[in-house]
C-alpha cells in the first residue's frame, strides 16, 4: 500500500511539473472572444464527462468523480495552463463554479430543494409521514401493491421532474420501507416517473423547455409539435409500461434483482454505503399527526408550484393557460409555489397545534442538512456541463447529425435517438440536448421531406434526450431520485442502468420501424410502430424471464 501511495505521488509530481512549465511558456490570461482550445468542437470535447462517468461507475465515489470531470474539462480548456486552469474551473463566465452558483435558474433550483427538504422534516416532525404509513399498512397490503402506489403516484405528480422526485420520495419511502422494497427500487421507481412523465405531459415544464427550444423562424407550433410527438415518444411510453411489468410479474434482472432479494430479508441497502440511514433510523415523530397533515401540505404544493409557473408565463397578465405554461420560468415558479406552501405549512400546524413553534425552527437547519449531498452533486454536475460546454461539445454533436442527413433518412429517426442518448449521459441535461438537437433536427428536414418524419424526429431527439438523462450518473433528476428514495447514488445509477439500456434498445428497433413506414408514407400510417413497440417491450420482458429462470 505505501508502494502505491509513493507511486501515485511521484506521477502526481511529475504531471504538476510538466504542467508547471507548460505554463510558464504560455499566456495565463486569453480573450474568450477569440480564444479557442485544442480541443475545441472535437469527440475530445466530451473527454470530461465520459471520464467523470466512468470513474463514478468505478470508484462507486461520485464527489471525486465530478471533480476529476471538472478539472480535467478546464485542463482542457487551458490547454495545459494551471493558472488558467484554476481560474476557468471557478470564475469562467460561461462556465465556472461561481458562475453556475450566481446563475439566478440554478439557484431557484437549490432554494426549491432547501425548502422541499424543510417540509420532509416537518411532515417527519409532526408525525404525517408516520401516519401515512401506518393508514398505508392497512390499505396497501402487498409489495406490488406499495410499488404500484408510488408508480400512480409518480405519474400524477407530472408538474415537474425535481417535485416529483422529492415529492414521491418522502411521500412513498416509508411505506416502500415496511412492505421490504429495497431502496434501490425505489429510486428506480420514482426517476422512471420523473421525466418519461414530464416529457409526455403537455402541462409541465418540460413542455415549455421543448416548445421554447423550436427555432422561432421555422414556422412551426411549438406546443403543437410537443403534442404530436407524444405518441411517438417511445422511451417514455417504453419505460412506464416495463415499470408496470416489472412490478406486476415481480420480476427483476441485473443487479437490482440483488438488492431486492437482501431487502426481502430485511437489508435496504446492500451496500454499507447509507447516506440517509441514519436519519431514517433516528427520524422521531409526534404522536399528534394525522394522514392530512402529510396530504394536505404536498396537495397545495402542487397546486401552488402550477399556480406559480402559470403566473411566471403570464397567465395573470392576459396569456391563456397553454401559453403561459409554454412561457412559464420553471425555477421561479417552483420557488414561489414551494415558498407559498411553506408559509400554508406553518399556519396549518401551528392553528392544529400539532407542534410548537420551537419544533419548527429546529426542524429547518435539519431540511437544510438533508439537501446538502444532492446541492453538492448538483454543483458540481452543472460545473462539468459548463466545462463541456466551453470545449463545444454541442458544436461536434450539432455536425455529427447534421452530417447523418445525407445517409437514407428512414434511418434518420433512430440515428438521432442514439445521437440525443448519447449527449444527455454525457452532459447529464436533457433540457440542454433539446437547445441543440431540435433546431438542427428542424433544419435538417427540408419543404420536400413529410411532416410525419419530421414529428418522428423531434421525438426521438427528445426521447434520447429523456433516456440518456435517465442512465446519467450526473444527471440532475438522477441525483434527485437518489435524494428522494435516500439511496445511495451509484446504487441507483448501477441497478437502473440495465432497465434503461433495455428500454433504450426497444425503442431503437421502433424507431426504425417508425421511420421505414414514415419514409415511404405520407400518412399517419407511422402510428402503427407504437403498439409494435411497446409489444417488443412486452416480449423482451416474459422472454427476458424465460431465460433467466432457465439459467438459474
């Protein structure tokens, strides 16, 4: 062991040495107009990310994972410069870490998390999640039953990905708990009805980023092309349908079929990593709360953070419903709506004196505390897209569709789908896949090409997008499903991973089919590919089964 430790130092060593003079020849400070890196626009630029990935997938350590990513992004970046490494890793106006922490979006976000995590708190404090469970103990008597009830749950909660996560999370994990349902699982469970929900439900704000990323002079409807590709979205449709399966034919394969099992005989986690364990285990409760003491407060969350975008699109102001969603400022109207609860929630428990005042101020540093992991990782994977961003990932992504358009265009459909996959693992944001792909897709299809493959197109950029995001280790709804179903990341990333390729490699085969029929059809007649699909997903499964109970 000391060996190696010696080892590491001296390459440690010799790499800030050669750097050291690397930039001792070159100029620390550039102009970001002119400036270009080496790498710049090349499959270079996506290096950081990949590695980042890789070394969380390796380490089982995702903190130093995303600091590698970043630092190796702004290595990159400086072209071997330390000092304008360090100064593009943290002051880079279009990419660094104080940056993304000013951003005004990024930190409605964490305030949204902060205070969603002082209502778990209290909702823990006054006993509504207790009772919650105990009414849910002797309404849900079975494991398919507990985990159908957060799959219901997770579809009605379709406002917003990060609501969802946190929402279904504090909600359902107590009852997952008692019914032994590992909390991989769970985290499973609630990210597959996070944004394969959103992307298919024209109120949320999910719409408004797709619709907003439609170029403005391609004569086309937003909002009506959201809508159109909704039946095509095959991810999605996919993912929700396996979920169901799943959890019906209790069947489970790869390495959630592990942690299930030990949950069966009581262990939650199978791995000593259990970052919320023991807030779970010394979590105490009043015995003055009820069940509506836990459903009232996440009733008017979701009716305010609706009212609240509504209200940030303009809907007060004279804009009708749909478009003011399509407008709507997601990070603001979460803050508003979750601020306006929080405000209810005290009120509400205070005139049905189900804890004192002192019990609410200490229950705030205690929310505060629970969303710290998930702030950190949230930091540093927005830092790393920010890195990618500066190298123009989008840039050689952007030419690498737009480069497919000259192969046969019946392929076009299920090259973009794994194009958009690709990206969002590798970025860990679907919203900023859209920003990129849609409007080449837009450009690639001329008067002459069908409105159907057009519509096709679209949704696979945004079913990739939605898939790629879901097997992301530093994708923003990742971490949050691990926040909410307080499971360990890697655990999640690691048992989701084969359930999301599955899906992934259905959808492919139906995208394929989707642009076969579109190429040579002028109607609708590509519809047909949906029930063909989710058939596939049907089969894949019971065939999925079939081998596996043979092999064993």
């Amino acid at each position: 062991m000391r060996k190696t430790n010696y080892t590491f130092l001296c390459a440690v060593l010799a790499l800030a040495a050669v750097l050291s003079f690397i930039s001792w020849q070159a100029p620390a400070t550039v102009d970001p107009k002119t400036y270009q890196p080496a790498v710049y626009s090349t499959i270079g630029a996506l290096l950081p990310p990949v590695i980042a990935i890789a070394l969380a997938l390796i380490t089982k350590e995702v903190y130093s994972s995303l600091f590698v990513g970043i630092a190796i992004g702004a290595l990159l970046y400086a072209n071997g410069n330390l000092e304008l490494m360090l100064n593009t890793m943290l002051f880079n106006e279009n990419g660094g870490m104080i940056t993304k922490l000013a951003d005004s979006w990024n930190v409605g976000i964490l305030v949204f998390l902060v205070i969603l995590g002082i209502m778990v708190a209290l909702m823990n404090k006054v006993g509504g999640s207790a009772a919650f469970g105990q009414w849910a103990s002797q309404n849900i008597k079975t494991r398919v039953g507990a985990q159908l009830a957060t799959i219901a749950l997770g579809v009605l909660i379709f406002v917003d990905d990060y609501f969802n996560c946190l929402t279904v999370g504090s909600v359902m994990r107590p009852v997952t708990d008692r019914h032994q349902v590992s909390r991989a699982k769970l985290a499973y469970l609630i990210d597959a009805t996070a944004a394969p929900v959103c992307i298919i439900a024209p109120v949320s704000s999910w719409a408004a980023a797709v619709t907003s990323s439609v170029p403005k002079g391609s004569d086309i409807n937003g909002f009506g092309m959201f809508l159109n590709t909704i039946p095509y979205n095959f991810y999605a449709l996919a993912t929700l349908l396996m979920m169901i399966l799943l959890t019906v034919m209790k069947f489970d394969f790869g390495s959630m079929k592990l942690h299930e099992d030990n949950a069966r005989k009581g262990d939650l986690f199978s791995t000593d990593a259990r970052p919320y364990g023991d807030v779970d285990e010394k979590s105490e409760y009043l015995p003055k709360g009820s069940v509506i003491d836990l459903v009232l407060p996440v009733a008017v969350l979701i009716v305010c953070c609706i009212v609240g975008m509504v209200y940030t699109g303009g809907f007060f102001s004279g804009e009708s419903f749909v478009d003011a969603f399509a407008n709507a400022d997601a990070s603001k109207g979460l803050v508003l709506g979750s601020m306006v609860t929080f405000f209810f929630v005290f009120c509400f428990y205070m005139v049905r004196d189900v804890m004192t005042f002192k019990d609410f101020t200490e229950c705030i540093p205690m929310g505060f505390k629970a969303m710290v992991a998930p702030i950190m990782i949230l930091t540093m994977a927005w830092t790393l897209s920010g890195m990618t961003g500066l190298l123009g990932a989008k840039y050689y992504v952007h030419d690498l569709v737009a480069g497919s358009a000259g192969v046969l265009k019946m392929f076009l459909p299920a090259i973009i789908f794994i194009v958009a996959m690709f990206l969002a693992f590798s970025t860990g944001t679907s919203w900023g896949t859209f920003a990129i792909l849609i409007p080449v897709v837009c450009n690639v299809f001329g008067s002459g090409d069908t409105h159907e493959m057009l519509v096709i197109s679209i949704a696979a950029c945004l079913s990739g997008a939605v898939c790629g995001d879901h097997c992301s280790p530093i994708s923003d709804t990742t971490i949050m499903a691990s926040a909410g179903a307080h499971s360990d990341h890697v655990n999640h990333v690691s048992t989701q991973l084969p359930y999301a390729l599955t899906a992934a490699g259905v959808s492919v085969v139906g995208y394929l089919i989707a642009g076969g029929i579109a190429y040579f059809s002028e109607s609708s007649m590509a519809l047909i590919s949906l029930p063909l699909t989710l058939g596939m997903m049907v089969v894949t499964l019971f065939g999925l089964r079939t081998y596996l109970n043979k092999k064993n």
